[in-house]
C-alpha cells in the first residue's frame, strides 16, 4: 500500500503545476475524525488563520466524527457541545455526519446540529422527523465566480446501519452510500468542482472513486489514513487527515472554463502552530471540571499501546463482573497512551467515551473461538483483547480472521466443549457468530468496571503486557 500510495503522490504531482494562465484558484481546507480533540483546536484555529490569511474564502470541511472521545465535551450537560461551539467560532462551513454523531440519539444529535453554524450533509442518511432536523445531501458554496458542490456520504455496516449501537440510531433510515453517489452524477452539470464529503473509510474512498470517475476530489474520513498529500485513483484526488485535529489538509483547485484544469493536495501539521488565545480560553473553560479531573488510581509505568489499556480494561470487566473471559472490541479502547502517574477519572472517559454496557454469554470453547474471530467484522480495527485467555490469530485484509490458538490464563489449552461465562461490550455483543446462548444485559457499564477496578486496586502496571499475537497480511495495517 505504501509504494502504491507513493505512486500515486508522484503523479498528482504532475497536476499540482502553477494556476494555468487565466484560471481560478480555488482552496478548500479538509478535516476528518477530531473526535474533541479540545487539545489540538487552538492550534488548529491558528492554522485555518493562516491560511484564511492567504485565501480568505476558502472552505472549511469536515469529514465526520466532530465529537466522541474527550469527556471535557462528552460528559458536559449538552454532549457534544464544545467542540461545535469551537467549530463554531473557528468558521467551518460544512460537515458530513460520523457515525459516531449517533452516539447520544436522535435528540442530542438535533440540537448540535440546529446548534452549529456550519450546514451538515449526507445523502443516504434521512431522519424520519426531517422537518425537525436539517441535514440536507449538499451544498453548493460559489468562490470567485466558481461554483463548488459538495455531496455528504455516510458509512454503513453489515447490519445496514453506521458503526453505532442500533438503539442510538433509531429515527434514521440509512441507503446505500456508493447507490445514493449515482443518483447524484447530475450535480456534476451544476458544479464547475464536485467533492464527495464522505466518512467511509479510506478502502471504500477508493472504490468509489473507480465508480464515480465524474467526481474531482473525496475529503474522507472514518480510517484515520494518514495521507500525504493526495492519493489519486484515476483521475479522482482522494485526501484524508489523520485525526484528532493532528492535521487539515490544504486542496487547492484551479478552474477555467468551468472545468478543473489542475488540483494540488498538502497536509499540513497543526503541532508547529502557536495556539490561539482565544480557542484556548474557551478550551479551559470546558475543561474546569473539578469531578473529572479526580484521581482515582496511579498509573505506575508509562502505556505506550493500545493493547495494554485493552488489557488493563479486560482485567477490569473480567474481575468486577465476576466472568471467566473477559473481551474488549479494539475500536473500545478509544487512546493509545498514559503516561505514568495519576490517572483521573476523565482518563477513564478517554479510554471509554461510550458507557456501553456489558452483555453476559455462556459460551463454549468452539463458540469463544468463532466469537473472537468475527469481532473484527463488526469493530472494523483489528483483533480484540482479552483477560483470562491468550491467544494468537492471522488477519487477512476486509477484516476476517483466523484464530491459530487460544489458552487460558494458567496456560492450558481452551477446551473446544466445555462453556465459559464470557463478558463483552454491548457493541461486540452484535458480532455475527454461530452461538445458542443470546445473552444477557448486566446493566454494568464497561467503564464503571474500569473506575471500580482502578478504585480498588489503587496502582496498576500494565506497560508491555501482551495477550493478542496478531499476524497479518502485508496490506493490513497495524491500527
């Protein structure tokens, strides 16, 4: 993947020429995934200063996932709310829907929208009470006499909705995204540039690019790719940030005749930026939060991976829940790193920003295997962790996996026949696997286990302990 993306860089290189004699130029500036990253918006408000210093009428987009992921903006009275009112004030124009914008229901996802003063699209998501709620398919912004379309898609699972709990969704009906795409080739004739806003994933920004060749760029999301630049695919330029305001990319189109006649892509950092005063003080605000900043353990040695906070939460499930098996979806443990010392309550809320719950089954050894190898099926990032078991497995690329071997904690092999009492997230628990017992609710959020656990046992040390030995195939990124 990395010499084709190379390749591909090299020959977007050849459109990024200087504006052709009598042509427009156009810039439109891309985000994907902040997920609150409250952190990182001071410099990025700085950043889209300075490039609104050197185009004043450039676009600002996102690609979804605005919220989720920091408590200062997940726990405050109106969910979500800071990070809209900062992109409020920094100016954004547009934003595609996430799944994770479902995370709160239909009420809270309202009342940011009617609370953001940027327009949100998508074209295969619809709410039953549209009249109460204005996410429209796309619009069309009009730059030095150059008319930009902009067309918002939204990613759907196996089950036919975004990666969100089903209850959080309830009051939308969901199409197709790479469908809906084709019903709207005729904007191509009203637009002189026609982006595809999408929050997808990056695999699929490709495919769909194949399909919609007519199309000039795809500002996408979801993945959390790192391009460098832009990643062609025919003729289509495809772009997408990182996340967590770590970088925005700069898009830049020049047009003549109504036509694009070149396009130049360049991700820029957001970390050499000099943070904004102003982004900053509201930042503080948010986060004066006596409760959340509470210490409730001490972290002994520095996190480093994802894994070990996987595998410190498995812990927690396994012991307050008082099961056998305990598993932890990888896209469940939402950050990669803790630095030794205090950990306080809002560091819970990092690592689970969603409060699922957690599902009791009964599960035999054959059935534990089929469940942990469809888990990455659901979660979309990877193998999951796990306490009271180890094991190791081989992931192929569309996210299927084969499970080599598993043990139990004293290192005796999984017994095929014999059942296990097995606690998972309520997100996992929608997994796809041949199983007879259906489960049951415990009302017992995961993170609540994580604060009792941590509470309880006062230090803890889990730099480099590892459960899952995952091999993959060579187009499979590490998440």
């Amino acid at each position: 993947m990395q010499k084709r993306t190379l390749r591909r860089i090299l020959c977007a290189a050849l459109l990024c020429l200087a504006c052709p004699a009598g042509a427009e130029q156009v810039t439109v500036l891309g985000i994907n995934d902040m997920h609150a990253a409250l952190d990182n918006m001071p410099k990025l408000a700085t950043l889209v200063k300075q490039e609104r210093a050197k185009d004043p009428q450039a676009l600002l987009l996102s690609a979804g996932d605005n919220r989720t992921g920091n408590p200062y903006s997940d726990m405050h009275p109106r969910s979500g709310w800071p990070v809209v009112a900062i992109m409020n004030r920094i100016g954004f124009n547009l934003s595609a829907l996430g799944n994770h914008s479902f995370d709160n229901g239909m009420d809270a996802l309202r009342d940011l929208v009617d609370s953001a003063e940027f327009r949100v699209v998508c074209a295969n998501a619809e709410a039953e009470d549209k009249d109460r709620i204005l996410i429209q398919p796309y619009r069309i912004f009009e730059r030095k006499g150059v008319t930009i379309g902009v067309l918002g898609l939204l990613q759907l699972g196996p089950n036919g909705i975004p990666d969100v709990l089903p209850e959080k969704a309830a009051g939308f009906s969901f199409r197709d995204p790479f469908a809906v795409a084709q019903e709207y080739k005729w904007l191509r004739e009203r637009c002189d540039v026609l982006i595809l806003l999408t929050h997808l994933g990056f695999e699929d920004d490709v495919e769909l690019a194949k399909q919609c060749p007519w199309v000039d760029a795809i500002v996408g999301g979801h993945t959390h790719t790192k391009v460098d630049g832009a990643y062609m695919a025919g003729n289509v330029m495809i772009t997408q940030a990182v996340s967590k305001a770590a970088y925005l990319t700069r898009i830049t189109f020049d047009v003549q005749d109504g036509k694009v006649v070149s396009k130049h892509a360049e991700l820029l950092p957001t970390a050499p930026c000099e943070p904004d005063a102003e982004i900053a003080g509201m930042v503080q605000e948010f986060m004066d939060t006596p409760a959340l900043n509470e210490q409730i353990a001490e972290n002994v040695r520095e996190i480093t991976a994802k894994e070990e906070l996987g595998c410190l939460f498995s812990d927690a499930v396994r012991e307050i829940a008082g099961v056998d098996v305990a598993i932890i979806n990888y896209g469940g443990v939402r950050i990669d790193h803790l630095p030794a010392g205090p950990i306080r309550l809002s560091d819970v809320f990092r690592i689970d920003p969603f409060g699922n719950d957690t599902v009791l089954f009964k599960l035999t050894g054959e059935e534990l295997r089929a469940f942990l190898a469809a888990i990455p099926l659901i979660d979309h990032h990877g193998a999951a962790t796990a306490s009271g078991i180890t094991y190791s497995a081989h992931l192929h690329k569309g996210n299927k996996m084969d499970i080599t071997d598993i043990k139990l904690a004293d290192g005796s092999p999984l017994d095929p026949q014999k059942t296990y009492t097995v606690g998972v997230s309520s997100f996992a628990a929608g997994a796809d696997f041949p199983h007879k017992d259906p489960g049951r609710a415990l009302n017992l959020p995961g993170r609540d286990c994580l604060i009792q656990f941590l509470r309880k046992h006062g230090k803890v040390d889990y730099a480099k302990v590892r459960r899952a030995h995952i091999t993959r195939d060579p187009d499979v990124p590490k998440d």
